[in-house]
C-alpha cells in the first residue's frame, strides 16, 4: 500500500483488517488530531499495517478472548500528532520512544518494527475500582502474552500495551503507590 494521497486510499486503509476483531480504522482516531486539525495516517502504510497485525494477533485479540471487549483509547500516531502532544505535554512521549510504539509505521533506533495501543479493559475495571489492584492483570499478561512493554495509568486503569519485534518485557506503572517498575528484561 502507499503513502495515503486521497479520502479513498484513506477510506481503503480503515478497511484493512488486522485480525478477526481489529480494523486500521479502530487504531487511527485521534484526540490531539481531531482538535488541533491534523492527520493522523502512516507515511509508510506497510509497515504499519505489519506492525499493526502483530499487535493485534498477538496481543489485543487473546486479551480480548479472556477479558471481553477491549476499548481503544489511542493506538496509531502520525509523528506529527504525537511531536505536537508531547510539545503540549497531551501525554505523549517524544518520538524517538515512540518509534515502533505509537508510531507504527516507523523503525526504533535499533531496526525493530513494533506497535503499541492505550487500551481500558471495562470487564477488569470494576475490579480495579474496588480493589486497586492492576497488578494480576500485568502479571497474567507477562505469563501469557508475548508483549514487549506494559505501562499502567491510574484513570481507568488504561493500559500502553506494545508489541516489537524485539521485546523489552518491561511493566511500569504510574498507578500510587506503586510508582515504577514491576518489571524490567
């Protein structure tokens, strides 16, 4: 596929499935884009539809599969979108750590492909509520799951799930009173 030139060849983008649940589309909603008037697509398609698929085989589609529906906070980020959402401190990272994370169609300083999504799992959040506890899910997806980086935040206990073809296994969580890491390779 190439670089995205019209409302069609982006209109045919969303409709690239990535697994049996997940379509481009489901990954290409923006906040940060939607208000401040960007666009949020991949200059290299191929790359993030790859990358893309990983994530969602791998990852997203088994936690679907034992925890229920997932909700996409954020998934796919043009390097435009997230320099602007780190320069307005919107919750985004600088765009070298986000290269084969939020931007998918991008390589990390060391050659690896990867992608990453916010998700909220709803079914688990009720037990986060009443319990705080984040860490059985981090410690079963560690156990299960061939992620690459884990990071826990305290609203709705959204989760940066990522995948990378060279896999970190990292787990950090900004979630009080466990700030830092629960694991590091």
């Amino acid at each position: 596929m190439t670089k995205i030139r019209s409302f069609h060849a982006l209109e045919e983008l969303g409709r690239v499935q990535l697994s049996p649940n997940f379509f481009v589309r489901d990954f290409l909603h923006s906040e940060i884009a939607s208000f401040h008037g960007l666009l949020n697509v991949p200059d290299d398609p191929a790359i993030a539809i790859a990358a893309g698929r990983r994530l969602c085989v791998e990852l997203l589609e088994p936690l679907q599969r034992k925890f229920g529906r997932l909700a996409i906070r954020s998934g796919y980020r043009s390097p435009a979108v997230n320099a602007l959402g780190n320069r307005l401190r919107l919750g985004c990272g600088s765009n070298e750590a986000n290269r084969a994370a939020h931007i998918w169609d991008q390589r990390d300083r060391a050659g690896s492909m990867g992608a990453m999504a916010c998700i909220v799992i709803p079914s688990f959040l009720s037990h986060y509520k009443a319990t705080g506890d984040w860490k059985s899910l981090a410690l079963w997806i560690h156990d299960h799951l061939p992620y690459s980086k884990m990071t826990f935040y305290p609203r709705n206990m959204a989760l940066n799930l990522g995948w990378k073809e060279l896999r970190e296994r990292t787990i950090y969580s900004y979630i009080r009173p466990h700030v830092g890491y629960l694991a590091r390779p």
